[in-house]
C-alpha cells in the first residue's frame, strides 16, 4: 500500500464508520475505511435491533433495498422469579408498515451492504487490515499506520470508530482500558428455527417480529438483562451484565446464558432450535463518566470507542450511527473552512450535544450505577411482584380485601413501605 492522502480516514466499518464514511463520501469528500474484518460486517457477527428513524436519515426509504430480518411489532419485558415472571409489554401491527419503527438484522449481512452503499457513494474502503496507531504531527493527528507493509495512511481529519475495544484511542492514551464498572460482558448465541416455527411461537406474521427482554434472576439479580429477538428464520439469544458484577460473582457467563436457556419459559421458545454461532463481546456501558475526547486536532471519535450506548434502552447502534453522520458532517464543515484543528471539530461534541446522542447519555448516566447499588430492584422487587400478583390471580375463596391485606403484609415483612417509596423515588431522580 502505497502512502496517501485523503480528505478523511475512517477507522472501522461498523454503524458508526459507515455512517461517517456515507454522510463525507455523498458530500463529495475523498474518504478511505480500514476496516480488520474480510468483508465489513465478517467480525460483527451479532444479530440485534436496529432503529429505522437513523437509518432514513442516511439512506431514504432504505427498507427496500436492506436485508432486513423482521420489523418488530411488539416489545416485552419479562421481571423473572423463580418460574413465573410479571411482564409488561406493547404491541402493534402498524410498526410492521412503511417506515418501520425498528427491526432485526443479522450484522454479517447487513453491515456489508450498508458499507456496499458507502462505497456506491464514493467511499473507498480497505478490508482485512489493522489500524494499528495514529500519526502524529506538531500535537495534530494526520493519518493512521495499520498493520500493511508501507500502510501508512493519511488524511486532513481521521474518524475513530473501531468499537468499544478501540486500539487507535487506547494506544493515544485518550482512556486507559475500561474499567469493569464501565463495561457489560455479553454472550450471544443464533439459534436456527424454521420461519413458520418462529410465527406460530410468538404469535406473528410472515416479515413481523418481536423483542423479548428478561430481568431479575435471570441474571442472578446482577445489573444486566438478557433477550429473545425473532430472525427470519432464527433467534438472537443473549445475555448481558455488568463485567464489575460478574466478576463478584465468580459466574461464569456462558453458565447464566445455559441457565437463562433452560428455564421453562424460554426452554419452550426455543425448542427444537439449533445452536448456529456463538459470540462473546463487550458492551460499553460507562457513559459520559467514561467518555475519552470526542474530537481534537485532526480526529473525531465515535459510537462504541466512545462509550455511546444507552443500556437501558438498548440503543447502541443509533447512537454509533448518529455520531458517525455528525462526524461526517463536521468533517465536510471542516473540509469547507480548511480547518481541521479543535475549533472547527469541537463542532462535532457540539452538535452530539444538541442530538438525544448526548442529552440521552447525561440524562441516564447514574441510572446504572444507582441499580448497581441497589441490587434489590433485580432481586427483591421481582420477588416482590411475583408474590403479589400470585396471590391476587390465585382463586382461593378469600375476598379481594382479604388478598390485598396479605399481599401488604409480606411485602412490608420483606421492606417497609417507607424504603420501598425512597427507592423508587431515588431511581426517579437517577432517570431525571
Ligand atoms: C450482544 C450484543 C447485543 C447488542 N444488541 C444491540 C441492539 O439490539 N440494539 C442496538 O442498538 N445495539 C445493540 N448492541 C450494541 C451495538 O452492537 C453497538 O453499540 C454498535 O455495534 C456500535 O457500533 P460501532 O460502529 O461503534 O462499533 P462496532 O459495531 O463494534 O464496529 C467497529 C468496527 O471496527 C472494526 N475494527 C475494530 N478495530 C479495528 C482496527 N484496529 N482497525 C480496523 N478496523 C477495526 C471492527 O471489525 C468493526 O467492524 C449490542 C451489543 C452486543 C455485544
């Protein structure tokens, strides 16, 4: 590889360096991806949700065109104790309509056509190589060295989005490794089911799908969840905690993921399927506590390498892509003004801040850390509930006064009604 110059380098073709490199190349700005991968997507092998609303933003009407697994048409939270769960759930049909609202995908496929539509715009990209290090310059970054013979690259602005492991934002010591509170340990299994299996089970049509999201002891009351997503003809099946939590814990993941599996709720949606992949990967979940630089004088950083990932609402993808789109708009706004140091590229951290990317981020960025001392809410309270509503479901000839009255008495044996309203008062205000 011979040493070049381009307007913009992209480091990574996941959703965020996608979008980047889609948003600079459609504005006309000479753009080159590096991505380690054989083909955009080879290493990303997670099925998951994505969200359509930042989808159209980057390619209008892109549901024609991209392999799509299923728009969902009802999300459900299971709080599991012992076999029994509340849940709590909304469905409608109307999200499986033009637009969809969000959608299942397979990474592996989707991710190399999204990147075939960076590359129809314009967009040259590299796989099957390393960005090993950015280079340096008189305190500025002008290019990347990656793991090629004479594969040194350069560029007016390099765009950092190689995911929650970053080697480039490590290696220039813009944050140590993640600490274990920073970062959630999930493992992820696909798992084969014929089409008509999956729509008879969760009660769909042909192209609709469901997410199923699990609490509690699940996870063995640590902070964290784990979930059933329906693929065309497949399950997305995983489980995630906090790697601080885990590590008290001496569990092994794969074991809660074996165990999740088994339990009869899920053992029955899953029956008959086989194990097709298998994945392990970390989910950063620090926030904007863990946050390195998102810009200085020739780089901008964005998505995962940048702790960009709303846990509780299992947003990663929109907020890697809106960051990577912002990132390729400020790159052009810099290309315009011949300016690539920190006063043109603070515009990307300050755009981000007007986008629910930021505004999210801030707004939940105790919610976890609250949770993680407050482990009663994924222990306790599904207790709690499933006590309760056992007992009013329960036909026993008592009146309902009477039930009521029992139900008041064993939750107010197990908390005191007081602690019970400060700590829903306290996670109101971490949620604020
Ligand atoms: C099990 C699991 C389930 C998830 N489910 C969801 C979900 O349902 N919805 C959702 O929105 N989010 C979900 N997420 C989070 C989501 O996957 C991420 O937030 C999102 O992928 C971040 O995109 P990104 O482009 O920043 O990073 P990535 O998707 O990690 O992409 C980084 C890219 O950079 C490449 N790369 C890495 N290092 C280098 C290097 N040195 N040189 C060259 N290339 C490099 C990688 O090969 C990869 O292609 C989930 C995560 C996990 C682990």
């Amino acid at each position: 590889m011979a040493e070049e110059k381009f307007d913009v380098i992209v480091v990574g073709a996941g959703p965020a360096g996608t979008a980047a490199a889609l948003t600079a190349a459609k504005a006309g700005l000479d753009v080159v991806v590096v991505e380690r991968g054989d083909y955009p997507g080879a290493k990303n092998v997670m099925g998951g949700v994505l969200y359509a609303d930042m989808m159209s933003s980057l390619i209008p009407e892109f549901w024609k065109n991209a392999p799509l697994e299923r728009r969902i048409i009802e999300q459900r939270y299971f709080l599991v104790h012992g076999e029994s769960a509340v849940s709590i759930g909304y469905r409608n049909p109307q999200y499986a309509n033009d637009p969809p609202n969000n959608f299942t995908v397979l990474r592996a496929k989707f991710d190399k056509w999204f990147a075939e539509q960076a590359e129809a715009a314009g967009a040259f990209i590299i796989t099957e190589t390393v960005a090993r290090e950015l280079i340096r310059e008189n305190g500025k970054v002008i290019g990347i060295r990656t793991d090629r013979e004479e594969g040194d690259l350069y560029a007016d602005v390099v765009i950092i989005a190689d995911g929650v492991n970053s080697l480039l934002a490590k290696q220039a010591g813009f944050h140590p490794e993640w600490k274990p509170d920073q970062v959630a340990l999930a493992v992820k299994e696909i798992i084969a089911l014929p089409k008509e299996v999956i729509e008879d089970r969760f009660n769909i049509e042909s192209g609709q799908g469901v997410t199923y999201e699990f609490f509690g002891q699940v996870t063995n009351g640590m902070v964290g969840n784990a979930f059933v997503y329906t693929n065309n003809e497949s399950l997305s099946v995983g489980l995630g905690v906090m790697l601080a939590d885990l590590v008290k814990s001496g569990l092994h993941p794969y074991d809660l993921l074996d165990e999740f599996k088994s339990h009869p709720m899920v053992a029955a949606l899953l029956k008959g399927g086989e194990t097709k992949e298998y994945m392990a990967h970390l989910i950063p979940e620090g926030g904007v506590d863990a946050m390195p630089p998102l810009y200085g004088n020739g780089f901008m950083i964005c998505g995962d390498a940048a702790q960009m990932v709303n846990a509780l609402t299992r947003e990663g993808s929109n907020m890697a892509m809106e960051s990577g789109r912002i990132a390729g708009e400020v790159a052009k706004l810099a290309k315009d003004r011949n300016d690539f140091s920190v006063n043109t590229l603070s515009e990307y951290q300050r755009r981000l801040e007007k986008s629910f990317v930021l505004q999210d981020l801030h707004q939940f960025r105790n919610t976890t850390k609250y949770l993680e001392h407050n482990q009663h809410f994924l222990s306790l309270y599904p207790e709690l509930a499933d006590m309760a509503l056992h007992e009013f479901f329960l036909v026993d000839g008592a009146s309902k006064r009477e039930k009521i009255r029992r139900i008041m008495d064993r939750v107010k044996q197990k908390r005191s009604l007081w602690r019970i309203g400060r700590d829903f008062y306290g996670l109101y205000k971490n949620m604020k």
